[in-house]
C-alpha cells in the first residue's frame, strides 16, 4: 500500500518531532550570562570562575560540588581593580548555595532552589541605598529542559527570584528570569537571557537602576581547552540611555576540575 502526501507529511512531522525532542544526557551548564539555572556542579568537582566587569570591575567566586545534587561557594571583588582609581571592595563575601530537587527526564524539567547574594557591577553604598549595580538573584527557583535539534543541545531554562539582601531601595518585589543555551559543539555554544528586573521599578529603585525595561544578556561561550571555558558577554543591551550611553563588555572565565 502506497502511502499518500499527506500520510508522508504526517510521518515526516512525527519523525521530526520525535527527534528534536528526545532526551539527551547533555547535561545543564550552571549559570547562564548571570542567571541560575537547574544545573549543579557533579560531586568532586568544583569551579574557579573570573569575571571581568566595567569600571575595572573584578570578581572571583570558587564552587564546589558537594553532592550531584548540591553545591556551594564564595565569591568577593571590587571595583576599579584593573586601573589607576581608587579600589573599591565589596562590603563583604557572597555566597551561592543551589541544590536540585527534581532531576530532569522526558517529561519534566530539572528544578533547582538555592540563594545566589552575589550581585554584578559596582556596589553602591550611603546614597545610593547599598546595592550593586544589577542585584543578586537572591532565593531562587530555575528550571531547565534541554532537547537535541538538528543544530545540536538546546536548553531552555526559567526561574523565578527574590533579592531579599538589596531591599534599601524600597523595591523588594519577586521577580522573573528565563534564556537559553545552544551548544553547536563540544567546544562552541551561544546564550541568551532576559532578567525581567521587578525588583528595580520603583521609583527610588529606578534612581539607579541602569536598564530599560529589564536586563538583556547574550554571550559566545568557548571551551578553549578541556575543562576551561572563555566567555565574552554583552550586558544590558536595552541599557537605559539617560544614564549610560553603551551596553556592558565583559569576560568571564571558567576552570572546571575534579579531585
């Protein structure tokens, strides 16, 4: 029996469909550009990362996999480092802690809780209501379901946060994140996010806030050599004009090992 056009559009489509959702083993990177992701560091290994920010700005952070399902680590730096100005530290070091409740399957995504306080740019002390420039996630959920395509793994992660250490600006709304990695090989893979910034739309939060309508992050991730990751970033591309003229160019680092 001969099957029709339309019979073979139907296989085609369910062939397709079949393949691009199939599970794959590849598993989550743990952060995005800056947001968390359900992804957790497996036990025995741990990462040093370095990211290089505007203004001189410099932040090292260690994380450890503890379990496969829960890491733990410190990060601290300051601003104006690389340069001739004055430094500017951190009030303080800042702790990241994730642990995922639900692995992911065919069906259902990875979801992940943890408290991330580190947040990017430059801390912000007296009048400008103690914060960083963009602030830390804080207490978190992110999810995470990854599909192989036909252009290799992609992933799509969201998440939900509160950013209960930065509140001096009297906006401590709850607030909302999503993005997605797409790994075109082993060594090469593109990002995107889009942190919805909730918690800097109240009018004293938007004395400082530098974006418009939220944070757009992408990034060109490459594992130079095994283990290290180089990556450049494009932050804040809908950059609020009346207080910065350029989106933010910076690199972050990554060394993964185990022990």
């Amino acid at each position: 029996m001969k099957f029709t056009y339309q019979a073979w559009r139907i296989v085609s489509l369910v062939l397709f469909f079949t393949f691009v959702n199939a599970q794959t083993s590849y598993p989550p990177p743990t952060s995005l550009v800056t947001a968390p992701t359900a992804g957790t560091l497996v036990r025995g290994s741990f990462a040093l990362e370095t990211r290089i920010q505007r203004n001189g700005a410099l932040t090292g952070g260690l994380s450890v996999g503890i379990t496969d399902r829960f890491q733990f680590g410190l990060s601290y730096g300051g601003g104006n480092i690389i340069g001739d100005d004055s430094l500017k530290w951190h009030p303080r070091p800042e702790a990241n802690v994730k642990y995922r409740l639900v692995d992911e399957d065919l069906t259902m995504p990875g979801i992940s809780i943890g408290i991330n306080t580190q947040g990017y740019g430059m801390f912000n002390e007296g009048d400008s209501l103690n914060r960083y420039d963009v602030k830390a996630y804080g207490a978190f959920v992110s999810l995470s379901k990854n599909w192989t395509t036909p252009l290799g793994n992609l992933g799509l992660h969201a998440g939900a946060n509160h950013s209960f250490l930065e509140t001096d600006d009297g906006d401590d709304d709850l607030n909302l994140f999503f993005g997605f990695d797409m790994e075109f090989n082993p060594e090469f893979s593109i990002i995107g996010e889009y942190n919805a910034a909730m918690n800097e739309n109240d009018m004293t939060a938007e004395t400082i806030a530098i974006n418009r309508g939220g944070y757009l992050n992408a990034a060109v991730r490459w594992t130079f050599v095994e283990h290290l990751h180089i990556e450049l970033d494009f932050n804040n591309l809908l950059f609020d004009e009346d207080k910065v003229d350029y989106f933010s160019r910076e690199l972050k680092i990554t060394y993964i090992e185990y022990f």
